[in-house]
C-alpha cells in the first residue's frame, strides 16, 4: 500500500491505493473531489524501510491526528462575525440562505456540477464542515437514516460553531470508544460505500484541514480588503 496526494483545482486529499488510478477512484467514489475537475495523484514517497498498511493505524495516533487538525480549524473561526459569514467576494457565490418556505438551506447541484463550480462563502463552507461531520458518524457509527435534506441547517456564526462542536465530539467519542482492531472493521458511509474505521476519521481530518485553511484565507482576504467585497 502507498500513500497519493489526490488533487485537482480546488482539492486535495490522502488516499491509501496501490496505484495512482485506484488512488483518484477511491476519492471519486466518496465524492472528495469531482471527475469534471479531472483528479490527479501523486505518490507521496515513504521513508526508507518504511511499510505502509492499515494494522499501522492506532486509536492513539488518530485522535492526536483528528485533535491537531480540529484545533487549527478552530483557531480559523474564532471571531468570526455575522458579516465575514455572509460575505460574497464574488458574485453569484454558493452559501446558506431562506428558500421560498422561510427554511434555511446551502446551496448545492446533483450531479451534473456544475463546471466551473461556484465560490462558496465561510456560511457556506462552516456548514459544509459541520454537516460533513454529522453525516459520517450517522453512517459509521449511528442508525444510517438522516438526509441531508432533513438536516437543520444553522445560519449564524453561533449556530454553526455550534454544530461544529456536536459534529467533532460525536466523532471523538466514537473513536474513544474504539481500540486498535476496531479500525480495520468496514463501516458505512452515506454514499453507499464501504470504508475501514480509520478511513472515516482520516477522512474527516483532512477535510478539517482543507477547509479552515480555506475560511483563513477568506478572513485574511476579507480583512485586507478593509471588510468591503472585492471590488467594491
């Protein structure tokens, strides 16, 4: 087994693959990145003497790995006011917003997406993270039932930092709960698929990192615009 950077013009992920091309279908099959963005890998080299393999993985090594990467996406949104939320740098951006009945959804396509696909806002990328979190604990670790269309969907800074830190404690107590054989067991996920336990928390420190990267960078973009949208 071998370690691929994964990316495409606006993502990159880990996958754990023996080649490149079952490296891009394993994040295509959980939706990480989209085809229409045209994935590459990139092997990411080893140390020498160095094995790679899932009996590798330890509860203990996981949660420093999920805990150091949810610091930093919580470091991003400290502070964070109503106006950075909502602001769109752009026209046309993808964020949380009342559809015709009052109810608070995110915007987002079925496929096909659409190419190029739209900025999304921090409101947007917040939830994103939060409903991600929530999601992948229902599928591996609760009943397997919840929709995104039946999530409640927060839309102001304290709801969704809120829903954030439901979503991350659910996952830590999961892998709490867990030892060192447990991560090689099969879970669900709420695309269909099959993922060993240690992917579900591997997954999601990536996509913590991902995205608080993204929302400082937003901030630092917002700040050095003397807080006005971009070409105002």
């Amino acid at each position: 087994m071998k370690i691929y950077n994964v990316f495409d013009l606006r993502h990159q992920t880990v996958a754990f693959a023996e080649t490149p091309e079952e490296a891009v279908d394993q994040v295509l099959a959980g939706d990480e990145v989209g085809d229409w963005e045209m994935p590459e890998a990139q092997e990411i080299p080893l140390p020498e003497g160095y094995a790679l393999g899932p009996a590798q993985q330890s509860v203990r090594w996981l949660s420093a790995v999920m805990e150091e990467a949810w610091t930093a996406l919580r470091h991003h949104v400290e502070g964070l006011t109503e106006a950075e939320f909502f602001w769109e740098p752009v026209p046309d951006c993808w964020t949380v917003h009342p559809d015709e009945t009052g109810r608070w959804i995110v915007d987002y396509a079925d496929y096909p997406h659409p190419d190029p696909p739209p900025f999304t806002t921090i409101a947007w990328r917040v939830v994103h993270v939060a409903a991600c979190k929530i999601m992948y604990h229902e599928y591996a670790f609760g009943p397997g039932k919840l929709t995104w269309d039946e999530l409640d969907i927060p839309h102001t800074v304290a709801g969704a930092t809120a829903w954030l830190e439901e979503g991350q404690a659910q996952l830590r107590a999961a892998l709490d709960g867990l030892n060192d054989a447990d991560l090689a067991v099969m879970r669900s996920t709420n695309w269909g698929e099959l993922w060993p336990t240690w992917r579900i928390f591997w997954g999601m420190t990536g996509h913590d990192l991902e995205h608080g990267a993204e929302i400082g960078c937003l901030r630092d973009l917002y700040r050095l615009l003397g807080q006005q949208p971009a070409g105002d």
